[in-house]
C-alpha cells in the first residue's frame, strides 16, 4: 500500500493474528485512538510514513506483534510514538521521533525492541 492517506479512524492501521504487507509512504494520522496497532503475530512493514497527530500511540505493538518500522517520522502524538508491550518485538530503524506527549518510545511489560538510533 503506497502514497495514501489514512485518517481518522479508531484506529488507522490494524494488522493482526499474523498478517502482514507493506505500508510505505502514506499519511497516518488523526486516528481516535492509534495511528498504528500490530498485535498477535502481526508483521507488517511500515517504510516511510508520517505517523502523526494520533490520540494515543503513534504506533502501538503489543501481545505479540512484531514488525518492521523504518525511516518513518513519528511525531505529535498523544502519548508516546512507538509503545511496544506484551512480548512485541518490532525493529525500529532510522526513525524520526520526537514531539510527541508521553515520550519517544515506551517499553513495558516484557516487550522487546530492538532500534538504531542516531543523534543528529
């Protein structure tokens, strides 16, 4: 899926119970809740998005999900840009996050991430 624009949903992008595909380049934002949700083995791909002015998560990976993100750029969201938990494990590559409420990237309850991370 290229070059769209996603909004205003509950949530804008769902992948679950082991799906996956590519998202690169498309507007995510104004989503109720998360602009991006992958859980239960969900593995999608999201390259090159803007991922913003979400409620709650910029991305939310969670019981299970895992997942590639990689040169997006992630801000002003409600809560955090990238919230990983319940045993998720997604990779975060070359991202801009920044602007958001609660804080870049939130890493709770037995959730995994492995992320590049440059200072620039």
């Amino acid at each position: 899926m290229r070059s769209n624009m996603i909004q205003r949903g509950q949530t804008c992008v769902y992948v679950h119970n082991f799906g996956f595909g590519t998202f690169e380049n498309n507007s995510i934002a104004f989503a109720k809740i998360d602009g991006v949700e992958i859980k239960d083995g969900g593995n999608p791909v999201l390259r090159g998005n803007s991922i913003e002015n979400n409620g709650n998560q910029g991305a939310n990976a969670h019981t299970g999900g895992q997942g590639r993100l990689e040169s997006n750029t992630i801000c002003r969201n409600g809560k955090s840009g990238v919230q990983i938990s319940s045993e998720a494990n997604p990779v975060l590559l070359r991202n801009k996050i920044y602007d958001n409420q609660h804080c870049g990237i939130s890493v709770l309850e037995s959730g995994q991430v492995w992320a590049s991370v440059s200072a620039d």
